[in-house]
C-alpha cells in the first residue's frame, strides 16, 4: 500500500466557514450593485432588487450544474450571465465594475476554523506536501486574499479552484490536477473535506483516500450516499497497479501529456463549452504539436475568455489585435479568425440541434463530421483535427491496446445507460 505523501483540504466548511452564507448573499450583491451604480452613473440601471435576484439566480443556476453535470466556469461567466437575465448588455468595465464591488463586499465574510493553523503546521513540519482544493466561482485573488488575511496561505503548497478549471469536485480530473501540481500520484494523496460527495466519493473515486470533516453547516452527511463511501476511515486498498506502474500509450511518456493522458483523453465530454473548446485547441495545434497546446492551454482560457462560445462570438476586431498581440498563445490570425467565426457558427447549431454536444455525439465518422462542420460554416476542422477531436472528447476509444485506460472507458461505456 502506498503511504500518503500529501494532504489536501476543501476550503469552505473545513478550512474556513461562511455562518451566514445563505442569508448574507444577499447583502452582497446589493453592495456590488450600489459600487456599480456610483461607477457609472451616467447608465440607466434596473433595481436593486432586480438586480439581485438576477444574480443570485445565475448564482444558484451555477451551483445547480456543478451538482449536476460537474460543470465550472469563471466570475465573469456567472455575473455576465447576471446581466444577461436583465436583458442589459455591459461593457468590460462594467463588468469589472460589478465584481469588484463584490469582492469588497466579501472580503473577511469567511472565519478560520480555530484548528485550522495548529494542523497545517502539524503536517508540514512531518513533511507531507500540502493542498487546496475548493469548488468556487470567485476569482481567485477573491480568495487568495482571505487566505493571506488568516495565515492560511504560507502553509498551503499548491491552490486550486475550480473557477480555473473546466470542471469541479466529484470530476476525478479536478483531484488529478490537484496531484499533479503537488508533484504526487493519486494514490499517494489524502483528501479533507465536509461534503460526502463532493469531497470524499470524489477523492475515492480518483484513486485518494479521503477523510470526512463533519461540522454543523447542514451539509451532506453519510446517510443517502453510496456504499463505497465507508471506507473513508482507512486507507483505500486497491488491486490496481500504481500511478507509476500502469501501461499507458506510448504517446503519454512526459508532462504534460501523461496527466492529460490518465485525466482527459478519451474522457467523454458532454459539455458544450468543453466540447467548444476542445475543437478550437485541435484547431490551433495544427501544423505544431499536442504538447505545445497544452503548455499554453491555461493562457488559451484567459485570451478566449474560458472559451464560452457566446462571448467569443461577440469578439471584435480589437479582441483580435489583443489576441495577435498575446504573445503566451499561438499567434495565427488564420486560426483565431477561425476560432471567433466558428463561435458564431456553433450558436447557429446549438438552435438547430439543442446543443452542440447532442449534434457531434451522432457521428462516429470523421469524415462526415468533417464534411458536415464545413458545410456549416465551421473552418479548421478537416479529417485530421476532427479525428483528433473525436479521440480527445472520447466518441472514439482510441487507447492503445494494454493502455489501462482503454480497459477502463471501455468498461465505462459498457455500464452507461444510453443516451
């Protein structure tokens, strides 16, 4: 059995606790919107109820896709989509705007848990590596800052939250990406937090082993969740070969591909924004390689704006001198042009077909996926890319034979009620 080598802790309801989070949300999005009105005052604005309740909507329409497709997105998705239920369009700096009002209104809303401080140290000075990893929309300096504010963040070697990934906790990428960046296996972390779900199915389900922080916060406890969960009180003894052991494609021999390989290739995606996504970086390898996208795949987000396809639909000639200009992206006006016009084309597609991701799951040809995106106005997407597309987004199983991955989507697909 592999011994722990790193510890990582959820954040709110372990680390730190919101007492009045449902009653003082509210409150905050009042203080966001009276910082935006004295901003801008020369813009007609609704109510402050209206505007509100039209936050707090998108906010609880957030939540309500991590619990059910597992989905993340960043601040800037969630308050647009704000303004977008009050049919305003706004500015970047007024988007800002209304962020940073509620960044000031948040700031010291959390308290540290009085045990918090002593067990970090306690773990470190025994010399196990030491993470976070905390379901969130919040901007991360939004958090960083309260951190810092409780002497959390000097202890913590690694921070991760999911406003800066695709997807959130129980979605065993989240947990694989946690490990990689403590330079450490899976198997070889231990996982703290107060949602049995979330936190500890999840942890369990990606190789971890995990501990459940009961508190008095009124969420989930042991009752009602899977059976498996029980074994959270001992290590997690597992008939699988190490991390380091398995047999993986060839392909997947260094980082960054070996943690994309055993967390994201063939994973089938379901998402549209992912889905979004995936096609343009397919695009923007082409003539380079994969490697090199994803070392830049974090910059990629922050240029397209985590690629929500309606707001890279709405990008203009100046987003594209921004772009030309960003020099932590691959540079090819051809391939952005291509990028923006294939936004368009897919907010097309999603009217017809409902979503994107209904539309592709329908083909097993890359050949007539192909054919049929250009013929809708789609461009980057030949036989090549799309095939490359269809492996990444797991409509094929293209594992190599004895790949441990293979075996493991294969069985997946074999379990999965269909769609």
């Amino acid at each position: 059995m592999t011994s722990p080598r790193a510890v990582i802790f959820d954040l709110g309801g372990t680390l730190v606790h919101w007492s009045d989070w449902e009653t003082g949300a509210d409150g905050k999005w009042a203080a966001s919107y009276d910082h935006l009105v004295t901003q801008f005052s020369d813009r007609k604005w609704p109510s402050r109820d209206a505007y509100v309740n039209a936050m707090r909507d998108a906010e609880r329409d957030h939540w309500r896709r991590v619990d059910t497709e597992h989905w993340s997105g960043p601040p800037t998705g969630l308050v647009r989509e704000g303004f977008d239920r009050l049919g305003m369009p706004v500015s970047g700096a007024e988007l800002l705007g209304a962020m940073d009002g509620y960044a000031k209104a948040i700031a010291g809303w959390s308290t540290v848990d009085p045990e918090a401080v002593t067990v970090l140290k306690l773990l470190r000075e025994r010399g196990y590596r030491l993470g976070l990893l905390s379901n969130t929309w919040w901007a991360a300096d939004w958090h960083n800052a309260d951190l810092a504010a409780h002497g959390l963040a000097s202890l913590l070697d690694v921070i991760v939250y999911t406003s800066d990934l695709p997807h959130s906790k129980p979605h065993r990428t989240v947990f694989a990406e946690v490990a990689r960046r403590l330079d450490v296996e899976t198997d070889e972390c231990v996982m703290i937090g107060d949602r049995m779900v979330d936190d500890v199915s999840g942890a369990l389900e990606a190789g971890m082993r995990a501990v459940w922080r009961k508190n008095l916060s009124g969420f989930p406890s042991c009752r009602g969740v899977r059976r498996r969960v029980k074994r959270v009180s001992a290590p997690r003894r597992r008939s699988t070969p190490s991390a380091a052991r398995r047999h993986r494609c060839a392909w997947a021999s260094r980082e960054p591909l070996l943690s994309y390989h055993d967390s994201e290739w063939g994973q089938p995606v379901h998402d549209d924004r992912l889905l979004f996504e995936f096609l343009i970086l397919e695009g923007m390898q082409a003539g380079l390689s994969w490697e090199t996208v994803l070392r830049k795949r974090d910059a990629f987000r922050r240029a397209f704006l985590n690629f929500n396809p309606a707001r890279v639909a709405n990008f203009t000639s100046k987003d594209v001198t921004r772009l030309m200009k960003d020099e932590a992206i691959i540079r090819n006006r051809a391939k952005i042009d291509a990028a923006i016009g294939n936004a368009k084309a897919l907010a097309v597609l999603q009217k017809e077909f409902g979503s994107f991701d209904r539309y592709v799951w329908e083909f097993d040809d890359k050949d007539a996926l192909s054919k049929d995106l250009k013929k809708r106005g789609f461009r980057f997407v030949g036989p090549t890319i799309v095939e490359s597309f269809m492996q990444a987004v797991g409509i094929r199983n293209d594992h190599e034979r004895g790949c441990y991955r293979r075996a493991e989507l294969t069985r997946a697909r074999a379990t999965r009620p269909a769609r």
